[in-house]
C-alpha cells in the first residue's frame, strides 16, 4: 500500500512543468520536515544554571515589574 501511494505522488510530480519543479521542491521539502520530526524529550533543563550565581536584586525591583505586569492584582 505504501508503495502505491509513493507511485502516485511521482507520477502526479511528473504533471508538474519543468520551471514550477523548485518551487514543488520547496514545498515537499518543508512538508517532509513538518511531518518526519521527532519530539524532543523535555528534560531539566540547565543551559542557564547558575546565571543569577552571586548576584544581588532588590525586592522592591520586583515589586515594581509585578505591579506594572499585573496591575489587576492586589499588592
């Protein structure tokens, strides 16, 4: 069954003219793309370990982002 289906896609491509080829191609290329890739697994990720290592925030600093972010809270 699979190979059948695979005959008919070549034979449907070779319908197509000549100069619209690169663009068939493109569009096969970025379908195949979209349906042969594989999930990643999700996993911890620590890229970014350690980045605020050492480093000193004011509170108030925060206060002031949750405020102007979500103005719709009580603070």
């Amino acid at each position: 069954m699979q190979v059948d289906y695979k005959k008919k896609i070549l034979q449907e491509i070779y319908k197509i003219p000549d100069e619209k080829l690169p663009n068939m191609y493109k569009i096969i290329h970025l379908l195949a793309g979209e349906l042969t890739t594989v999930t990643k697994k999700k996993g911890k990720r620590i890229s970014l370990k350690g980045i605020w290592k050492g480093s000193l925030i004011d509170d108030s600093l925060f206060t002031e982002a949750k405020k102007s972010l979500f103005s719709y809270e009580k603070h």
